[in-house]
C-alpha cells in the first residue's frame, strides 16, 4: 500500500558500484518507501564493466542480484518497486539473473541506449577533437520515460543500462505523477531530487566538509526524497539512522559533480539557480522553486576506448635536500630508459612521495623496461632512497570520450518478462529558456576579515566530470555571500591553488545555494581511467582549497 497517495517515497540504496551492500535491506526495512532505487554506473564503470566482460565475467553489477536476493520478497510483499540501472552493458543479463532468484517479481529491462558499432560522430563535447581509435563501448544517457513505461506496464523490477543517474529518481515520477513532457518545473524539480539522491551517503553528510558536525558518520543512513506532484521534494533519511539531513549537506551534493547552473538531461533541463532550500525539522530539508526548460536535442554518450598501457613507480624521498634527490632520481632512471621513449611522462614530487607515471601504446615499453629501469637506480641514486612500489608490468588503461548524438536517433528498447513492451517516445515539448531568476539579495556590505583558513567559513565539494573537475564552493552564512563572490574569482582560485593555473576555469554564481562553481578543463587529463594524479577523480580539491589560508569574514 502506498503509505500516503500525495507523496512518492523514493529510496535510494547505492551511490556506486561496491556501495554498501546491506543498503538494500536497510532502507527497506528502516520505514515506509514506494520505490528503492540504486546507482552503480559512474562514467568509469562502464569501462570496469568492459574489462570484466572481455574476461568472461558479467557486463551488469553482481552486488545489486546479492541485494534483490536479500529483499525482494519483502519487496513483493510491501508494493515496493525497484528501479536500478544496475544492468551496466547486459541489462538483459541482469534481469535473467534477479529472474533465477525464483521470487516471481515481473522483471524489466531497458536497453537501447548501446550504440557501439552504430556510426557516430566521435568529435569529443567536451574538446572537438576527433577520435582516431575504435570505441570499446558506446552507451547514450536515457532519460525517465522508458522507465516510466516499464512501471505502467506493471514491473515490479526495471533494470537499465545507462540512463541519467536522475533518471533513476524522474522515471517513478513520470509515473506515479502522469507527467507530460510540458510538465518541464515538475520534471526539473524530480531531476534536482534525483540528483540529490544519486551518490547515496554523500546527502546524509559523507565526505562532508565540516564532518565532525555529523553524527554517527560510522553508521551514516542512505537518503530519501518524499516527492510531491509538483516537483518539489523533501530530503530526508529514516529514523535511527546515523548521519545528518542539513541545508549543509544537501547543499555540497547539489554542487558535487555540476557545471552551468543550466543542468541538462533527456527529459528537461533543470535549472540550478532557482533551487530553493528550506529546513523542514530534523533530518528533513525542502527543495522547491527548481524551474524547467526543454530538453536539448542531442543525447550525451559515453565512450571508451583503449588508450594504450600505463606504469607507476612510486619513490619515498626525505632528509635533507629534497628537490635535489628527487631531480637525481629523474635523471638516473631516464639515463636507463630515455624518457622520450613513452607518449607520456607525468611527475609529481609532493614530499616526500615522488611519483612517475608512463602511458605508452606499447605494453613492454611502460611495463618491465620502465620499472626495472627505476629499481637499477637503487644503489647509484640519492642518500634514503627506497620505493613503495615493487617492479611490475603495465596495465591497460581506457579513455572516457563524450560525444553527442541527434535524440530522435536514440530508441529505447522496452522487455518485460521478456517479451516486447510497445513504446514510443513523446513529442519533445516547445523550446525556450526560462526567465532567468533575479538574484538573491546579498546582505550587507563588507565585513571585517580576519587571516584565517578559508575552511572556517566555507565548504566544498568536487569532482570529476571526464576530463574536467568540477569545484563547488559555498559559505554557510548568506552574509558571507557577498565576501565569497568578490573574493573567490577565477583569478582567486589560481592565487589560491597555484597548480590550477595552466588550465582554463570556468566560474558560475549560484546565489540562491550562497555558491559559486567552478569547472578546471582539463585537469584531469583523458578521464578518470587515463589520469596520471594521484587523485584521479579531484575528491581532494576542495579541501585543499579550504586548507588555504585568506583574509575570511570574521567570525
């Protein structure tokens, strides 16, 4: 039974593959909820997925069968729908492999977002450059309809492949609400809900800036948005649970993984900056206000291909003289192993660690040739030297490459049960921009300040976006807005974080969320998969940021 007919109670279970696995019967267990979604496909899964395929293993996510094995009969019996896109590359597959768990649930899968072999323009969206490699997948981002349809047709289970992470938050709502495709702030708000949701813990306060404010972090609670009619949502978590519902943390997540506050997706572009945020007791934060436009014409695709082979040695360098020993490492490894040899080379001397990566398309050049190379330096290098990387063979490594592709050659491919599910994709809606919002009134005039670490009054959060990384920036006192947004400049950030100078930043305010927005092109090279830095994925750069020390507001 649907424990109120006003409000839909979407739960969600995973924020990634090899979340939690006993988030599943947590939720389901922890209180009344009409939908358990879970998010396993990060961009650098689906490349995972690849390898794992080309190895015989599955193309879809184990954990979420072991999760349906553990509560799907409770599913059943409480009206509880499940909606995943657990299904990777093998939707099918999935839904076979939940279907042998022998439960009786009417199982549906989603596919046609897999356009490899198609023939795609590869002009990367983000670069324009072209790809002169062949892609090892190619998948579209689908949006909520398909998934909508599935739910209509009576499935108790839809399982997809890649679809927007909201999506998985947009599709119930489609319908459980009968939104149309006009509906545009409804599906906007579901969006904002959905993205909210999407990285489990991370809204219930993980890797939340001020952490010592949350409690029970060891035992944190997964999020659920009650959705309503209009759109409009409210955060929260079960009772019980450990963890913290704030403005706080439900800010940093709305600002994790973004660029233009013009966020777009298959089924409407939602609008950022009209983001409306409201305490509504305890462990419970209203979003409204969020405003919707039509969706583009062009759907994302996510491809990866092989990028060759990669190799990493990792150097301990102390004492005295630092820079000098690591600049004698150098130069004895590359007396063995000329450093032109590979395509790429990356340093990183952040004492005391000294660390050397190799890409070369050639897997013995990166492989035993370059580590080997790096151990014959061991008694003819600097005083203390010593690694913390045995030798070892090259890995390969994949691309992340987006591209665009015209919507309306994108069909998706409905099965429940098995057979065929007839669906056709709506009209897409008018176009046009919503009226830009007028901005939040900034309090006050300038304040004192005292030097002090930026952290004291700001939060962050960042995060990939392929090759990008994007910055979100916010300070938890509105009269602190007007400070942030003179203060923190494209200019500022590079002041601040001297190693982001050679790379073009994009700045976006966001005064309603208090927050500004960066995005850093480039900084993290070909993707995820690709990237020489140690942290691959930029989780660290905000709080790098907020270890630096500026004149803040005083307190």
């Amino acid at each position: 039974m649907r424990p109120d007919p006003g409000v839909l109670r979407i739960a969600n279970c995973s924020g990634f593959y090899g979340d939690r696995l006993s988030a599943a019967r947590e939720m389901v267990e922890g209180g009344p909820i009409d939908v358990l979604t879970g998010d396993w496909l990060a961009e650098l899964t689906m490349l995972i997925l690849a390898g794992n395929r080309l190895k015989g293993r599955p193309g879809y996510a184990p954990t979420f069968v072991k999760q349906m094995e553990q509560v799907l009969g409770t599913c059943l019996e409480r009206g509880i729908k499940v909606v995943s896109n657990a299904g990777g590359l093998d939707p099918a597959g999935c839904a076979e492999a939940v279907a042998k768990l022998g439960f009786g649930a009417r199982i549906a899968c989603v596919t046609g977002d897999d356009l490899t072999g198609r023939d795609l323009d590869l002009t990367n969206a983000d670069t324009g450059e072209p790809l002169d490699a062949a892609p090892l997948t190619a998948n579209a981002y689908l949006g909520g309809r398909p998934i909508a349809a599935a739910l209509e047709a009576g499935a108790d289970v839809v399982i997809t492949g890649r679809v927007t992470d909201a999506a998985l938050v947009t599709g119930p709502g489609i319908w459980w609400y009968g939104w149309q495709p006009g509906d545009l702030d409804a599906l906007a708000g579901s969006v904002v809900a959905g993205h909210i949701l999407e990285c489990g813990c991370q809204a219930t306060g993980g890797n939340y800036s001020f952490f010592t404010e949350i409690p029970d972090l060891a035992h944190c609670g997964f999020p659920l948005a009650e959705l309503h009619a209009d759109g409009s949502s409210v955060i929260t978590k079960h009772p019980g649970t450990g963890g913290r519902v704030s403005v706080g943390t439900v800010t940093a997540q709305l600002l994790y993984e973004i660029g233009s506050p013009r966020y777009p997706g298959p089924d409407v572009v939602a609008r950022f900056d009209t983001i409306e945020l409201a305490d509504d007791g305890p462990d419970r934060v209203r979003v409204s206000g969020v405003r919707g436009e039509a969706p583009p014409a062009t759907l994302k695709v996510a491809v990866n291909h092989l990028g060759g082979y990669r190799n990493t040695m990792t150097l301990m360098v102390t004492g005295l003289d630092q820079e000098a020993k690591a600049r004698l490492a150098e130069e004895a490894i590359w007396a063995r192993v000329p450093r032109e040899s590979f395509e790429r080379v990356d340093v990183s001397f952040d004492p005391p660690l000294l660390r050397i990566t190799v890409m070369s398309p050639d897997k013995a050049v990166a492989g035993r040739r370059f580590s080997s190379a790096v151990v014959e330096t061991g008694l003819a290098s600097f005083p203390g030297f010593y690694g913390l990387t045995p030798p070892g063979d090259a890995s390969p490594y994949g691309i992340y490459w987006p591209v665009l592709v015209p919507a309306a050659d994108v069909h998706p491919v409905i099965h429940l049960d098995g057979v065929p599910v007839a669906y056709e994709g709506p009209a897409p809606p008018p176009s046009g921009e919503a009226p830009v919002p007028a901005h939040v009134p900034v309090p006050g005039g300038p304040s004192p300040t005292v030097r002090a670490a930026l952290g004291t009054v700001i939060g962050a959060r960042s995060g990939d976006k392929g090759g990008n990384a994007n910055l979100g920036v916010w300070v938890r006192q509105p009269a602190h807005y007007a400070w942030l947004a003179e203060a923190l400049t494209t200019e500022g950030l590079k002041r601040l974080l001297p190693h982001l100078e050679p790379y073009r930043i994009d700045r976006y305010e966001l005064p309603n969320l208090h927050a500004v927005n960066f995005v850093v092109h480039g900084l993290l090279g070909r993707g995820v998969a690709a990237s020489p830095r140690l942290d691959p994925q930029a989780k660290a750069l905000g709080e790098e940021l907020r270890a630096q020390v500026a004149d803040v507001p005083a307190p």
